[in-house]
C-alpha cells in the first residue's frame, strides 16, 4: 500500500523546517520537493496527489508549524494552466519560480466591458516579427501591483468570431507600457487594480497554448480558479508570506511568517468562526441561532461529501460534471449566509469596522473578522464568474439547455455589435 502523504510530509518537514532559512531558501527546499503544490503532476513539481489529499497535506504544514507555500494566482491559476498547456520548454521556464514563490502573477482578463461576457475583450495583440504589441485596458486585476508576470489575453484575430481570435499570454509585468493603478474594496484594502497596457511587448514564444487558441486555455485558468476557491484555497495555507520580488518577503526570516491557524479568519465562511462569535456573545444557547449555525454547518458538510463523491469518481474514471461551478457557487452561498448570521450576532456592533490593519486591536479581533467576511462577501459571488453566469454554465454545458440566442458564435468579431 502506498505511503499516507500525511505521514511523508511530516518527514519532509521534521528533515528541512527551519524558521531561521530565509522565506526565499524555505520555498526553494518545498517547491523543488513538490510539496508546495501537491496536487500538480509529479513531471511538473507536484506529487500527483486527489485536491482532497493535497488539503490535507497543507492542514498538516500547518499543524507541524512550518511556513506555507505563497499561494498566490501563480499557485493557483497560471502554474496548471502551464502545465495542462504549455510546452516542455515552457514548463521549465515558469513551473519552477512558481512552486518556489519567486515570481507572482496576476490574471489580465476582464475589462471595463468583458467581464461576464469575456470573449468580448477588446485588448489588442499585434504581431511584429517575433513579438507582439499590445494595447488596451483590464480591471479589476488582483495583485497586479504586486506581479512580476500577468496572465494576459489579448485579441489576436478579428476576422473570426470572437471566442476564437483570442491568445493567452505570459506578460512580463516590469517594462514600460505597464500602468498599474490600485482600487479599494469596501474592505478598506486595495487588492485589485485598473492596468492600462500602452505598447507593451511580449514574446511569440510567451504565448501558452498556441495562437487564436486562448479561450480554451482561458477555460483551463478558470475552471481552476472556480474549483481552488469553491474549495475554499485561501483558508487553508498557514503562510503570511507573499511570493515575489516585489513585496521583499524573499529574504526576510521564514519562522516571522508562520501564521497561526486560528488567525486566519478572513475571508473564511464557516461555522467555527460564528461559533466562536455566538459564545463570545453569549448566545450559543438561543435555538434560532443554533439553527442558523446548524445549517451554515449542513452546507460545509454537504461540500465535503461532494468532494469526496468527486475524488471517488475521478479515481473511477468518471466525472462530476459542473463540479467546480457547483463548489463555487456553494461558496458564495455560504459567504452570505455568515454574512448574515455574523451581522445578526454583531448587531450595532456590526455597524464598526476595524479598518486600520496597522493597529489591531486585540479584543475586538474576532467581531472585525465577522465585519471583515461581511464586507469582502460580495466578492466570491462575482470572481471567477458571477453566480449566474455559473448557472448559465451549468444549464447549457451540463445539463444541456440551449444556449442564449443570437450570431456571436459566426459572425467575425470585427462586424459584432459592441458594448463600448
Ligand atoms: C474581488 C474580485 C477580484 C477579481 N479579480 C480579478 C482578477 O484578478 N482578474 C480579472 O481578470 N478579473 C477579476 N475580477 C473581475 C471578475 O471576474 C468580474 O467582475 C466578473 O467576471 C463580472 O464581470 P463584470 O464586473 O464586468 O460584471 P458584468 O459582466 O457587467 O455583470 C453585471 C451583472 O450582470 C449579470 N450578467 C451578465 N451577463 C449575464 C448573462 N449572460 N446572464 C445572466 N446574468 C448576466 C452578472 O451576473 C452581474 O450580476 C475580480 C472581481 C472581484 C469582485
């Protein structure tokens, strides 16, 4: 029987856990050992592990105390689409700097009108020999301050209808052209940007997936992003380390940046912290709020046996169909629901929000958490693809309703009427 992963990267890290490395030393021992990113491929860095196992690996990091691996959109989106796409001489060139944290990416995909509607994108990638030139705007671009390269796709092809004239780019986020400009969220932070691109140049040989071929590949990207946050990804890494150049966490001492499990609350739905919160308060006994927890508890529950359901199949062979658009939507689902019990619990006090991160403020700690989830709570329901363009999905991809109506899919995306 093979080995419990659990039990192997306990080894690993009773061998190599130093929290006197630098985070930089202690990425480079976990990445090139395929434990930063357990669930990829072993011919990519990974260890071939089901996304249930891989969770558990991470709760284990965790629990032994180490430092995480950086997370960030390169963990997540742009490392499996690299390796489901890209060549062996692309594999080599990205798959190592992200399973190590030394670059950080960012997603240039939507824009000021394609977001829902992202096959409509109007960034322009005009070739010039073995480069091409691009112009155009994206918004809403996470961690683009912070990104040494961006995912980007940019309209390669008019003459064809527009989910084909589209190419997925590796852009190199630090030249010229590049105007990166921040937008703050209710949450006080400012986790995305507007980027404006202005003559910007990226390599033929930058490109992932082949020319025109980018909603395929774009298909990939998102099909990871909705099943790793359906999953709740960002809950479980135990690292306050952030990968890059640019944020000058590399050569800082990695022991400063384990962060203990119970801190990490937000962004997270779910019912230990509304638990937490009720007893605080006072007012685990009172049944209509039990009920509430009850049920926020059913719906984490129910997503764990989906997953397990799905991990089963796989191994069969088979498939979930629509699993990741299910998951997400679960997510988004369980992000209002806390959203509204935590607010019931606050009462006024939900009114207050702890907005300066720089002066915490001990004792009130976990209402900010609760007033932190309630303000971010939107955001699940829109990332990724809005809750009902995941509905859409599902009605026309799984359980194959007819598609919208209209001549998108013949006509040349230069003739297609245009939102701007
Ligand atoms: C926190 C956060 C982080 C993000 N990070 C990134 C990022 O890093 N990179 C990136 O590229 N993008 C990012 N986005 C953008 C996100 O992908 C878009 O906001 C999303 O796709 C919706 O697009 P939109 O904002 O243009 O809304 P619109 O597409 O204008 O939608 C407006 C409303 O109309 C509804 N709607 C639109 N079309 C349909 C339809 N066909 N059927 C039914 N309803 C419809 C939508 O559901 C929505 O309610 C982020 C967004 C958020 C909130």
């Amino acid at each position: 029987m093979a080995n419990d992963p659990v039990d192997e990267v306990k080894q690993f890290l009773e061998d190599n856990w130093d929290p006197d490395l630098t985070v930089e030393e202690w990425w480079q021992r976990l990445g090139r050992s395929g434990w930063a990113a357990p669930s990829w491929p072993e011919d990519a860095y990974g260890r071939g592990l089901s996304n249930a196992d891989a969770a558990r690996v991470q709760r284990a990091m965790a629990e032994f105390g180490a430092l995480g691996p950086g997370g960030g959109l390169g963990l997540l989106l742009a490392g499996p689409t690299i390796w489901t796409h890209g060549t062996p001489e692309q594999k080599e060139r990205f798959l190592p700097d992200i399973v190590t944290g030394q670059r950080a990416w960012a997603q240039l995909f939507s824009e000021p009108v394609a977001g829902s509607d992202l096959a409509g994108l109007q960034t322009r990638a005009e070739r010039d020999g073995d480069e091409f030139v691009v112009n155009g705007q994206k918004v809403w671009t996470s961690s683009a301050h912070i990104a040494d390269w961006g995912m980007l796709l940019a309209r390669t092809n008019l003459d064809v209808p527009k989910h084909k004239g589209i190419t997925w780019f590796a852009v190199d986020m630090h030249q010229p052209g590049i105007d990166v400009r921040p937008l703050r969220e209710l949450t006080g932070r400012a986790l995305f940007n507007e980027v404006f691109l202005t003559d910007v140049r990226v390599k033929a040989e930058d490109i992932i997936g082949g020319l025109d071929n980018g909603w395929a590949v774009a298909n990939t990207t998102l099909a990871f992003e909705r099943a790793g946050l359906g999953a709740g990804a960002a809950d479980q890494a135990s690292s306050n380390a952030q990968p890059g150049t640019v944020v000058g966490h590399l050569d800082k001492r990695a022991g400063d940046f384990v962060r203990a499990r119970r801190s990490g609350m937000t962004f997270s739905a779910g019912s230990q912290l509304m638990i937490d919160v009720a007893r605080d308060l006072g007012k685990s006994g009172d049944p209509l709020v039990r009920q509430q927890i009850a049920r926020l508890h059913m719906e984490q529950e129910i997503g764990r046996y989906m997953t397990l359901r799905h991990k089963d199949l796989r191994k069969a062979g088979q498939d979930l169909p629509g699993f990741g658009n299910l998951a997400k939507l679960r997510m988004s689902e369980m992000m209002r629901q806390s959203r509204e019990l935590g607010l019931e619990l606050l009462g006024a006090r939900g009114m207050l929000h702890d907005y300066d991160e720089t002066q915490p403020q001990e004792e009130s700690a976990l209402y900010s958490a609760v007033t932190d989830l309630a303000l971010w709570s939107p955001g699940p329901s829109i990332y990724g693809g809005t809750d009902q363009v995941q509905r859409n999905i599902l009605g026309e991809r799984v359980l194959g309703l007819p598609r919208e109506p209209g001549d998108e899919r013949s006509t040349p995306f230069r003739d297609l009427r245009k939102n701007a």
